[in-house]
C-alpha cells in the first residue's frame, strides 16, 4: 500500500512537468533546422530535433508553439531555398528557346542577389526582381534595365547607410546599370522585422527553476506529491503501531499460559 502511495506521486510530479509535443517544422535542412533550433533557445524554449527520411523535423511543447512560430517568423526562417546559376541553367532538354534562357537567366541573377543581400549584417530577408532591356514591339524604344530590392532587417539598422551600399552592390551586377543613372534606377524599400516575444521570466519553486507560467502547476504537483507522501507515511506509521499492539496483546497472552505450565 505504502509503494502504491509513492507511486502515485511520482506519476503526479511526472505529469506535471509533461507537456503535449507538437511538430514545429518538417523535412528541413539540417543548417536550416540548427539555426532555428538557435533562434529558440535563445529565447529559452525548448526544442528537439527528430531525423527521417524526408529530412530534420522539430518539436516543441504544444504551450510554446505560438511563441516558437513567432520568434520565428521575427527572426525570418526558415530562410526560402534558392536555386544557383548553375541549377537554373540546368537544361532539361535538347534545346532551349531564347524566352527560356532569358527567364532562367532573369531567375538566377535575382536569386544569386538576394543571397548576397543577406549577407550583410542584421539583414533576414531579401527579394529581388531584375529587368532587363528588351523590346516590347517591333519599333518601340528597348525598355531600359531596372531593378527593385525588398529587404526586410532586424533592428537596429541604419537605412540611410546601408541603401546606397545596396544600390552600388545591384546595379554593379546587372547589365545596363553602371554608373550614376544605373543606381538610380534601382529602387530599394527597408521594413523592420517584428521584435521576437521576449523569452520568458524564470522563478524558484523549492529547488526547480521554471518559467513563470509553469510555476503555479509545479506548485500544486509539489503539494500533491507532498500530501501524498504525508499520507504514505501516516499509514505506515498507523501500520507499525497497530502491529506493535497485536504483538504486546499476544505476549500478554502467552504469559499465564507459561505461568500454569
């Protein structure tokens, strides 16, 4: 009986620090998956890694995805997967027809920007998209090259330094952009990211060092477990007593039996 009462309060302590897992993110990178496994723990949640076929998947406590996938989408990951210019020009067939090389080619000078642009410090995302000369109709004017970049940062970052620094970097690598008239022919728009939710504050409970939000449960399996071993003890000691007294009834009993002897 007494096991029993222990046993009970192991398996309430155990539940209370259990928490329903959840999948956060499936068939990923392992890079991907590192530095978002990063990401999180640095805002103190907990996340475990689980390698398939298909890839790494993460999970989390199902009461830490909310703040899991915004300190996520805070910190710009996953990051989208881009193709190299070697990939793009890859041929799938025999030929290709001039429209085809032109996209792809359109294609992999944006991507190959774009993973140059998250380069810089403090930058989480970057879009690109590239025009280049080309005539509309038989006898218009050829449509000059021009480009726009979206670049979306995580604060504190200095636009009026870095957006110049973008330009010169874009219209370096585009043709028909050199020079002055080039750069000003690249557009770039800055937006800062959302401020990832601050991690959690800690507490004592007894020896345990939880979360806040924790607190309170580990705080009632505490007590649970507490009266239960209260109750564990109570009974043994009353299981000890009443034994103590059967056997003091049963010498008593043996005596006068001894003494007519």
């Amino acid at each position: 009986m007494v096991k029993r009462f222990f046993s009970l309060a192991l398996c309430a302590l155990a539940l209370a620090g259990c928490g329903k897992v959840v999948v956060l993110q499936a068939s990923l990178q392992d890079a991907d998956a590192n530095e978002i496994v990063l990401a999180l723990t640095g805002q103190g949640i907990e996340v475990e890694k689980h390698q398939d076929k298909a890839g790494v998947s993460l999970t989390v406590k199902e009461a830490d995805l909310s703040r899991a996938t915004s300190t996520m989408q805070a910190a710009g990951l996953p990051r989208r997967s881009r193709s190299n210019l070697g990939e793009v020009f890859k041929k799938q067939g025999m030929i290709s027809s001039p429209m085809e090389e032109r996209v792809r080619y359109i294609h992999g000078l944006s991507e190959e920007l774009e993973s140059t642009l998250q380069l810089f410090d403090r930058v989480l995302s970057a879009r690109v998209h590239v025009v280049l000369p080309e005539r509309i109709a038989p006898g218009e004017a050829i449509q000059p090259s021009s480009a726009a970049v979206f670049i979306r940062y995580r604060p504190p970052l200095d636009e009026d330094a870095i957006t110049p620094r973008v330009r010169r970097l874009v219209s370096s690598s585009i043709p028909g952009l050199s020079g002055e008239e080039g750069r000003n022919k690249v557009s770039v728009v800055m937006t800062p990211a959302e401020a990832a939710p601050a991690p959690p504050a800690w507490t004592k409970v007894g020896p345990f060092h939880v979360a806040e939000e924790s607190a309170s449960g580990l705080r009632s399996a505490l007590a649970v477990l507490a009266a239960l071993v209260l109750a564990g003890m109570a009974y043994a000691g009353h299981g000890l007593l009443r034994n103590h007294r059967l056997l003091a009834g049963l010498r008593k009993r043996r005596v006068p039996v001894a003494a007519g002897d």
